[in-house]
C-alpha cells in the first residue's frame, strides 16, 4: 500500500478495506465497470477523496473513493482486455495463430463464458476490422465446434461455454442432440451433426439409433409442427447418406409428409430454412407424382429470392424448363409475376429465359413495383436493381421498337415509384440508347403513329376516369382482401383468398389493356372531317334496298350509343362506310348476315353536346373521390 493510503488510513479518511482495494487502482491500471464497461486509471486526488477514470465515453470522470472501490473491478496487464489496449496487434497475432486456444484464454478471462456479440465487441474494430473480423469469426467457429473446450450455444443470444475439461467434440454434439428438449434446440443441434460428418465417424456405432429417434421425434411433430418434421427427416437423410444406412419402408418420409400436407406448401416453406428447402424439393416428385410441377407452381408465386431459384434449378433439371417457361410468360402478361421472381430473371437475364427478357418484362416490372408500394413495403430490391443495374433498362429495350420504346417511357413518366432523381436518370439511359425518344422529355411533338386509336375527347376522358379508379381503388382494394384472407390463416380451404387471387388476375389484366389503349389514343374534336367520302367525324345517311333509311355518325374508336345513332369507325358499319363515297353501294352487317345500302349524304357531325350527353353521367360517376 502506498505511504499516501496508509497515512489516509491512518487520519481515518478511508478505512483498510477501500485503502487495499484502491491500492489495486493505481494510475495507469486497468479497470471494468457493469454500467460505464472497460476503463483506465488517470489519476488519484487522495485530497479531493477522488479518483479518475479514463472510461470509453467517459474521460477523466471522477468517482468518490469510496464508491470506486465498490463498484470497479480492477484487471490485471495479461487480461484479454488489457492486452487488447496494449498491445492489439499482438492480440490479433494470437488469435489469427489459433483461435480456439485464443477463444479459450479469452473466455477465462471474461468469467468462462461470451456471446458472439460480446465477443464481437471484444476484437472488433479495435483489433479486427468488422470485415476481417467477420472472416476469422466465421473461421474460428468451425474449429470450436470441434476443439471440445466449449459448450456451443443453442440460440444466437446463449453464450459460448468454456468447460472445465475437454470432451470429445463428436460425442459432444451427439449429446448436445440428446439432452435438447425444444424442437428449435433440437433443430440447432441436428444442423451441428450435418455440418461435422467427418468428426462422427468414431462414433459410427451410435449413428443407427441416432437416425431412428430422429424419425421418431419427426413423427411426434408432424401434426403440429410440420415444417420441423419435415426439417429433421432431411437433417435424418443427409446422415443416414453420409453413413450408408438404409431406412425401413415403415420410417417416415419427406415425401409422406409432403403429401399429406400439400395445400400448406407455401406456409410450411416459409418456416423451413432457405439451406434446407432445395433439399425438400427434390422430394416433390415422390410425394406428388405427375402433379410435381403444378405443386411447384403454386409455391413459386410466393416464393422469396432464394426458393425461386431452387424452384426454377428443380423444373431444369427435371426437363420441364418449357413448363416454367409459359408460366411466366402468361403470369408477365397478366402483371402477375411478383418481385423476387422478376429480380431473379434480370439478373439471370444471360443464363436463363433470354427469350422473356423484353418490353414487356419491363412492363411488368413497373407493375410489380406499384403493388408493392400499394402493400406499403418499406424497401423494394426489386426498385434498387433497376436503378442501380445502369444496363438493366437498356437491356429490357435493347430489340424493342419504336412504339414500345415509347410506350415504356409513357409507363415510366407515369408511374410513382420512383422518385424525381431516379426517373430523369432512367429516362436518360433510354434516350442514350434511342435519342428520337427525346422529345418526350422536352414535350417537342413527333408525328402520329400510325397505329393511333382516333378518339373523342369525352371518351378519352372517361377511359382515364375508368383507368385511375381501376389503379387508385380496386386493385388496392383487391391487394387488401388478399391480406385479409392471409390472416385467416390455412389457405386450404378459404375461398375467399382463392377468388381475391383470381380477382387480381383479372384486374391486372384490365389494367395492361387499358393502359395499352390509352398509349395509343389520339383525342379529337372531329373538326373539318372530308365530306367526299365517309371518313371520322361525318354523320352518313343510307337507303337500303327495301327503301329503309338510316343515319350513323361515324365517332371515335370509344364511341357507341346505338339508340342515338353514333357508332365507332372501328366497328362493322364503321369499316364498311369509311372511305366510301357518296353514292356508293355497300354491304352493312345485319343480325342476319349484311344488307346492301346505298350512301344517300355525307355531312359534317356538329353535334358535340349530344355526345359528352352518352358519356358524360358515366365520366363523372368514375371522378375519383
């Protein structure tokens, strides 16, 4: 004890218990604290009856003697801690020359036992940086499953154990298997075994016995717990290969259970770990026969990133590529495909499906990102690659025509997904690739295409009143009796979710015809038509040959009230008039095949209140609220 202490002892300012345990805190020792962590030592102010402690977010805070004698832990220069102050490169030479003997000086120090994240916060980034450390940890893992020193957690929150003595690390996890007594601890300690076969061999003996309580816990879970069932059987089949035991017709199967639970496919494989469901889906076969594909079908529309691309690898190798093909193909033009699938294509685009990489994927891309927005998913992968892939959009256009060229650039200056800055930057790269596209930008006006719908302005109106209810409430209304139906849990049997899926179909094919026409729609006024002939905009009146008179007005492609007498030029009448000059004989189409008429007039339609009348209640009924 030093003289100052002593003499503090002595006047009575401290008593000898704290005098000892502050002797041990002497400037420049090494010290913890439960709240504040690792610390060092500044100075001692005997006078002030104070201490300073260099904490990590806490420098120079002072502390009464008497409380720091209480509270802090002093930690002697060879504690992990200490050394990781001194001397860190040191440290890291250690732990990178054998990190299970490391692993076991460490946890002594730190009381016998860590977590990944303590041992995380512990060399990392004061020793490791995070990405060296995440190699090491990932390195040092796999040797102190088998080095025998340690007790392996159950659970990512359990820490590691350092055991009094070393125990066989193959009979340690066979143990770990016996002794777990909840199905997720059970799991854990069958993915240990798969992963050390090769340790297991001295222990072949016990392999048998252990294979057959696998199938027998499996069985005892199938009913509730089926996922898990089915989990431990591949678990159960990858070690009863790796030992050549063959299993007895009676044992349970993956494919028995598959079977029997095949209207629970896509909620059993959301449970089962994406390592583990390729090994699942070779079972499929088995348990469904001929039927296999359409079972993968229907678990492929849900599926997340990884199981689309296990599903799609299972109809490879199977040889059914061409069926996977024309289902994607219909589900793109029905605007059916969803995110992870789409994501999966495009970045596949070399290696597989070349032939649907095209406009009309791109079209559903934009499709796909609305309905996520309208189910307010917070981030969107599927959004990130169009936008951060540069080549991605020029790709989708690359043989595109003209029209279609333009039509996406119509569809990407509409749509909401993206916001100012990404828009202008993905219209960019579509102007680099067709700089005739430009004028969209700048609003200078090209020539008609030549395939262009002539409509009347009220009915142009209308069919964007019609698009924009379709888009703004039935299909979000559609979206949220999906989820409603998803929360009632088995799907089996829930009519309603199967008529919302089906709904959805229809809606998003209504939606891509609409917003097809509506591209190609030209509104007009139907000014200064040619009276020489029938053409767009003239009302024409015939005699037919029974004497019969009657007038049409030869409207837009959208236009048709029949009891007014206003037809579209796209319609049968419409195409036999157009074009025909006065005088004319023409053939009509009839209920009863066609009849001759003769043009009696041609004259300029005039009547513009008479048509916003036939649509116009229509129109305002679609405003939306």
């Amino acid at each position: 004890m030093t003289d100052a202490l002593s003499q503090a002892v002595e006047s009575g300012t401290l008593d000898q218990q704290t005098a000892e345990k502050i002797d041990r805190l002497a400037p420049g020792a090494f010290c913890t604290h439960k709240s504040w962590g690792f610390g060092r030592v500044a100075e001692w102010n005997l006078t002030g009856g104070q201490i300073l402690i260099d904490f990590k977010t806490r420098k120079g805070h002072p502390m009464q003697l008497a409380y720091a004698a209480e509270t802090l832990t002093p930690i002697a220069e060879s504690h992990i801690l200490a050394r990781r102050e001194n001397d860190p490169q040191g440290v890291k030479a250690e732990a990178e020359a054998d990190s299970a003997l490391f692993l076991r000086a460490a946890l002594a120090d730190l009381g016998g036992k860590a977590t990944s994240d303590q041992i995380s916060s512990l060399l990392s980034p004061s020793v490791f940086t995070p990405a060296a450390f995440k190699r090491w940890w990932d390195a040092a893992r796999k040797k102190i499953k088998t080095d025998g020193h340690f007790k392996l957690p159950t659970k990512k929150s359990d820490p590691y154990v350092l055991l009094e003595e070393k125990v066989d690390a193959a009979q340690g996890l066979l143990n770990s298997f016996r002794e777990a007594r909840h199905t997720r601890d059970q799991l854990l300690a069958l993915d240990h075994i798969t992963k050390a076969l090769a340790e297991l061999k001295s222990h072949e003996s016990e392999i048998p016995a252990l294979v057959t309580e696998i199938g027998e816990i499996s069985s005892r879970h199938r009913r509730l717990q089926a996922p898990a069932a089915i989990e431990m059987l591949v678990a159960r089949d990858e070690i009863a290969a790796a030992f050549a035991i063959e299993l007895p017709p009676d044992a349970p199967f993956v494919s028995e259970l598959l079977s029997s639970e095949s209207s629970r496919l896509n909620e059993i494989f959301a449970t089962i770990p994406g390592a583990r469901q390729r090994d699942v889906l070779e079972s499929f076969e088995k348990a469904f026969g001929e039927s296999w594909s359409d079972k993968a079908l229907v678990l492929l529309r849900d599926a997340g990133g990884r199981l689309v691309a296990d599903v799609a690898r299972l109809f490879e190798r199977k040889g059914n590529k061409e069926k996977l093909q024309s289902t994607l193909e219909r589900w793109i033009s029905e605007r059916s495909i969803s995110s992870e699938m789409l994501i999966w294509l495009c970045k596949d685009r070399d290696k597989r499906f070349p032939e649907l990489f095209n406009a009309e994927l791109l079209a559903a891309v934009f499709s796909a990102l609305e309905a996520d927005q309208l189910a307010e998913k917070r981030t969107s992968r599927l959004r990130d690659l169009l936008v951060d892939d540069r080549e991605l959009v020029g790709d989708l256009l690359m043989n595109a025509s003209r029209d279609v060229v333009r039509d996406s650039m119509r569809k990407l200056m509409l749509t909401p997904v993206f916001d100012d800055l990404s828009k202008r930057s993905l219209m960019a790269r579509i102007v680099k690739l067709y700089p005739d596209t430009q004028d969209m930008i700048t609003g200078k006006q090209t020539d008609e295409r030549a395939d262009s719908l002539i409509v009347s302005w009220p009915s142009l109106e209308k069919r964007k009143a019609e698009l924009d209810q379709l888009v703004t409430k039935e299909i979000p209304q559609n979206l949220r009796d999906i989820n409603i139906a998803k929360e009632q849990g088995d799907l089996r049997e829930n009519a309603g979710f199967k008529a919302a899926k089906e709904h959805q179909r229809v809606l998003q094919g209504r939606r891509v015809e609409m917003e097809r026409d509506l591209a190609h729609a030209r509104g007009t006024n139907f000014e200064n038509p040619s009276t020489s002939q029938v053409s767009i905009g003239t009302v024409v009146t015939v005699r037919y040959e029974d004497g019969a008179t009657e007038t049409y007005s030869i409207l837009g492609a959208w236009d048709s009230s029949p009891e007014h007498g206003i037809i579209s030029y796209k319609a049968g009448i419409g195409q036999a008039l157009l074009e025909a000059p006065l005088g004319a004989s023409v053939e009509l189409p009839s209920e009863h095949g066609t009849r001759k008429a003769t043009i009696q007039s041609i004259q300029t339609f005039t009547d513009l209140e008479l048509l916003k009348t036939t649509v116009h209640g229509v129109v305002e009924d679609l405003q939306p609220a």
